[in-house]
C-alpha cells in the first residue's frame, strides 16, 4: 500500500468533514456504504463527485488517474452516533437495506422538525383534527410527520404545513386587533373568562374592566379552551386568564393549566 496516497486521501477526507455540506454527504455515504467503516479508496472515489476540485487541490493529483488509496478505512460514525441509530437492517434485498439506512440517518432530523411544527400547532391552539382539514389530509399522515416518521411527499406536506401555521398566526393576530380595535374606545380588557358549563364545552369569554362579557366562542375540553386562551389572546393582550367553575368559584391558571 501507497502510505503518502493514504495519508492524502485522509487528509482530504478531513477537510471534507470541514465543509458545510459534510452533514449531507455523510448522510449519503451513510446510506450508500451502510453503517460500518468505509474502505477508503471505495470513500474518495465516490467522493469525487462531489469535491473535484478539492480532490486535486489537497492531493496534487490529476483524477484522471487511476489513484489506489490503499486498504485503510474510515468510519464516520461516532459511538453514540452508532447507538442513536439502533438497529441497522438486515434484509436481503440491497434497495430495501438502503431505505431503511435512509430511515435511520433522518428519523434525528425528522423528529426535530416534526416537533418544532406540533409545538407551533399546539401553541395556536390547532388540534390535530383541523390541522388535517387545513391540508386536506388525514391526522395519521400528520401524526406521523410530527413524530419523525417517513411519510409520503413528506417535503410538500412540511412546506403545507407551515404556511398552514404562517396563515393561521396572521388570522388569530387580525382577530385580536380587531376585537382591541372594537371595545378600545370605551372599554379596557381586564382578563380573560373560561367558563364550564357542566359538559364538555368550556366559553371563552372577554371580561372587562367594567364587567362586561365579550363572548368569543365555545370550545371542546379544558385543556383547548385553555390553550387558545394563552397562546390567541392572552399573549397579545398581557391579561390573565381566570376559570369560573359550575359553582361560580373563579380561580386564575396559570400555563400549565393548573390554579395559581
């Protein structure tokens, strides 16, 4: 083996692993070779497709060459890395192992960002319900994408699903000015009221300083009366919001939807 040639090739996948793009084709390559340490030759040359230029710079070669990197190898993944994946496919079938590598390398990002998107849908008071009337598709298909599991044209459905967000924020914001807009010339909000009537609905209602009732809608269960109260008006209008219980008991909550 050609030791100058293999310290070169490692010197060129060392400033690979400095690119910005590295993240990307560590997934690639991942997906490509599978899990265990790569044979480095077997690394550069599928490299080269990605970093031509790179490859002549950093080993003064022409890669027109028939360029032997010896039979070192490199693994790209870390322990905890490799834990974090778990269990790596054993099928026959090599377009069914890559898949599943697939799976692994993205579920991380795909639950990051299917989080991010049920926490924002949570925060404006969406349930999983309307959000899948919003895009016209089924709450399971959602379920999934916002717990980082592959869903068909997952891209469309992610770039859906936040204008969905975008255009719902902008309409609860609206709805806010113009309720402010509408009693701020002679009446100043003092809280917001949630009321049980006994059943399953819970009314949201406006209270102001001088005791009157605004009401605003009613809504199915506690826990969404609560959320809408927090995240579409009490942000906005900085006052707290107080529950009246079946027997006339007031109490605040807090954000955790307990008593203060």
């Amino acid at each position: 083996m050609n030791n100058t040639i293999n310290e070169k090739g490692l010197k060129l996948v060392d400033e690979i692993k400095l690119n910005q793009d590295y993240s990307e084709i560590k997934k690639e390559a991942l997906i490509n070779f599978g899990f265990d340490p790569i044979n480095l030759d077997s690394f550069i040359n599928w490299m080269l497709q990605y970093y031509n230029e790179d490859f002549e710079e950093i080993t003064d070669q022409n890669i027109d060459e028939d360029i032997d990197f010896g039979s070192g190898t490199i693994d790209l993944l870390t322990e905890s890395e490799r834990a974090e994946l778990g269990d790596i496919s054993t099928a026959d079938d090599e377009n069914k192992q890559r898949k599943d590598r697939f799976k692994l390398v993205n579920k991380k990002e795909w639950l990051e960002i299917g989080q991010a998107l049920k926490n924002e849908r949570l925060e404006l008071g969406i349930s999983l319900n309307k959000m899948g009337r919003i895009l016209n598709t089924s709450t399971s298909r959602i379920s999934n994408l916002e717990n980082g599991r592959p869903v068909m044209m997952a891209d469309n459905l992610r770039a859906s699903y936040k204008l969905a967000l975008e255009l719902e924020r902008m309409k609860q914001q609206a709805e806010i000015k113009t309720i402010a807009q509408n009693n701020s010339k002679n009446t100043q909000i003092n809280h917001i009221q949630i009321v049980h009537d006994g059943g399953e609905l819970y009314i949201l209602n406006l209270v102001t300083e001088s005791g009157t009732v605004i009401h605003i809608k009613d809504i199915k269960g506690m826990k969404w009366a609560h959320m809408v109260a927090k995240n579409k008006f009490a942000k906005y209008l900085n006052v707290p919001i107080v529950l009246k219980l079946t027997n006339g008991e007031k109490v605040r909550l807090d954000a955790q939807y307990s008593a203060c």
